[in-house]
C-alpha cells in the first residue's frame, strides 16, 4: 500500500522501541539482508539435505527453546539466522523439523540441514582492492562496486568483501575476520553499490548496530525506476515475507497482515526521464530486498533488476529501435539501477554525527546520460 509522504525525519524517530540494551544477534535480525545472506532458507523445498551440524542433548537439560539452546552451541550463528533455519524446515530433532519455538528435551539428537554440502566458512584473507571513504580505530565507511559479494555464502566462497577486510586489516590484532562480533554492521545486494559500514571493535558493532535496530542511522539511495509516479513523493508501508512461489524472491504484504516484517520506504522524484524516473529512496527499516520488492509492488520495478522484471521492457514503445536503445542501456548497466548514496550515523565512541556521501558509479551515470540524450528530442517535439 501507499500513502503520501507527510512526516519529516523527525517524526521517524518518534517511533523508535524504547530499548536500552540488546544483544547483538538481535540487533543484527533487523538490519540489511542480502541475496546472499539467506542460503539458509533458499532452494531447499525438494532437494536432498545435507547435514552440517549435529548435537545431543544432555541428560540433566531443562526444557529450553531450540534457537536458544543452539546459539549458545553455534558462537558464529545468530539466533535470528537459526530461527531462518527452522522455518524453512531445516532443523531436526530426532528426525523430524521443528519450529524455533519447539523445546528441547534429553537426549534428543538435533542435526541442522542444509541443501549443499558442508563448506569451511573460515575466513582468509584476500588481497582485493578497496574504496575506504574513512576510517578511524572503531570503525571503516567503504564504496562497495556493483558485482561485490558482501558475505561469504553458497557458491561464494571467496572474493567477498569480507575477505577484503581481512586481507585491509590483516595486522589489525583486534580484527578478527572470523569473528561475528566484529565487522559489517549492515549489508547491501552484491549488484547494488554505494557505502557500507564495518566495525573494528566488538563494542562499536553493538553501538552502531543498535542505532540501525533504532532507525537512527540517515540511508538515502539513488534509484531508476520503470515509469512515470503518480506524485512526485510517497511512502510505500507493507510488511516484507519471502514469495512462497520463488524463494530467491521478496514479497509485500499489507501493514496488517500477520506475515512478513514490517517496512516502509519514502521515496521522491529526482528527475523523470521518458518512460524512467530518478528517484530518492530514504529507508526506515532494512529489510531483505526492501527497495526492489516495495517499488515492485507499486509497478515501478528497478530498471535493469532480473529478480523483479525490470531487466524487461515494461514502458514505452513497441518499435525495434525502442527495443535497441533499452537492450543498449541494460548493457551499460547490467544490473538492478541502486545505489546507496548517503550513509549518517552517530559516532560509537565520540557520539559525533557522521555524514558520508558516494556519488553514482559509472555504469548508473552513463544509464542515465543515455536517457538523457533519448528524452530530449522527444520533450523538444512536444
């Protein structure tokens, strides 16, 4: 659903869940989610499971939760990762899947299944170029390019920047890559570029991670969009769930229904271009995909983005030479037109307040010059 946009940044904050300390796994279910991020819950519907871990449980073990029973056994999985798990039926005791929420009993033998065969996740070191926009003893702001990989995940086992990280910060004795309490404190597609955040120290990710669980951070992203809006500036409200007819794909949900995660995104014209628009997307929530599913479901998809039809022709003319010029802009930019643009936070330490700003890398810039070029004749004529 949409409504028009009528609060100011300000009005955000208002809303803000009144937490004074959280974990870190908590914080980290709430922020950016990637196309890698969830192997845990993709493609496993039909296809042989292999097994990754396995555990049983001691005789004297008192009825406890099954997610928290194993993030105390599994140190470099989240909770929020392990509750994935169990709903895509991929946590079994005795056998059998169980929800998170099932609780576990004596010596019952748990076994955590996957859809590929076990990998060595540890990290090592990559020497792989990186765009530093700062950095300090807490913390580095980095330029992730388009086609980057964030996060180590099924049939990305190295090239990451992850990797890059810990090749960059290799003499750093407190950086350890292996470490789930250090590192990215959000994640953006490996086909969207701009900024990102990374933590040094343990309590930097818990201070700035929980600024992004309190919608404080400022994230403003740079998008081209198939179609002409309705207003110039709106916000699209609807609870974010996994299509259940394509898991690799996100779907939105009405504000009240009971499935998916709530998210809401403002979005404002930058410039109409013929049969695209610019436009500005500021997020209140991170959720997975978040800007590609909402603008998707207001028929505006990314230009360019295969997962949401917009790598189609879905404006303008039925002419070949139309037809050229979009097969044309898709080889400039062979991917969803986003970019994370801007990046505010609050200092972890000094509490100062960070500003950074990326402009458009080259393949979006050299899109939007050749819409440029395309729409001018045709506004001249008219």
């Amino acid at each position: 659903s949409t409504r028009k946009e009528s609060s100011a940044a300000s009005d955000v904050y208002k809303r803000q869940p009144d937490k004074e300390s959280l974990p870190l796994e908590e914080l980290e279910a709430d922020l950016i989610a990637t196309d890698e991020e969830d192997q845990w819950v993709a493609g496993t519907h039909g296809e042989e499971l292999y097994e990754h871990y396995r555990v049983r449980v001691d005789p004297g073990q008192t009825p406890l939760r099954i997610d928290r029973f194993l993030v105390d056994r599994m140190p470099h999985t989240s909770r929020h990762r392990i509750q994935l798990a169990a709903k895509a039926g991929l946590i079994w005791v005795d056998g059998e899947p169980v929800k998170s929420n099932y609780k576990v009993k004596p010596l019952e033998t748990i076994t955590m299944m996957l859809a590929h065969p076990k990998q060595d996740w540890s990290i090592t070191p990559e020497d792989i170029p990186l765009d530093i926009v700062y950095e300090d003893d807490q913390l580095l702001v980095v330029n992730k390019p388009a086609g980057m990989v964030v996060h180590p995940g099924h049939g990305n086992y190295s090239g990451t920047l992850v990797h890059a990280l810990a090749y960059y910060l290799r003499n750093d004795p407190l950086y350890d890559p292996n470490d789930a309490s250090v590192g990215l404190v959000h994640r953006i597609d490996k086909d969207t570029s701009g900024l990102l955040l990374v933590a040094k120290r343990t309590e930097a990710k818990i201070r700035l991670a929980r600024q992004f669980f309190l919608k404080t951070t400022g994230r403003r992203y740079q998008a081209l969009i198939w179609g002409k809006l309705d207003q110039p500036q709106g916000t699209i409200e609807g609870n974010i769930a996994r299509d259940p007819r394509d898991r690799t794909r996100m779907t939105v949900y009405p504000p009240t229904s009971e499935i998916g995660k709530p998210a809401v995104t403002h979005y404002t014209q930058l410039e109409r271009l013929g049969f695209v628009t610019l436009i500005a997307c500021e997020l209140e929530t991170g959720r997975t995909h978040q800007i590609r599913a909402h603008m998707k479901s207001i028929d505006h998809p990314l230009f360019g983005d295969e997962r949401y039809g917009g790598d189609q022709i879905l404006w303008g003319q039925r002419t070949s030479s139309y037809q050229q010029f979009v097969n044309n802009c898709l080889k400039i930019c062979p991917r969803q037109a986003l970019h994370a643009e801007t990046l505010a936070f609050d200092h972890p330490v000094t509490g100062e307040r960070m500003h950074f700003s990326v402009p458009l890398p080259d393949d979006m810039r050299q899109l939007i010059d050749k819409w440029r070029r395309y729409v001018a004749p045709l506004e001249l004529s008219n």
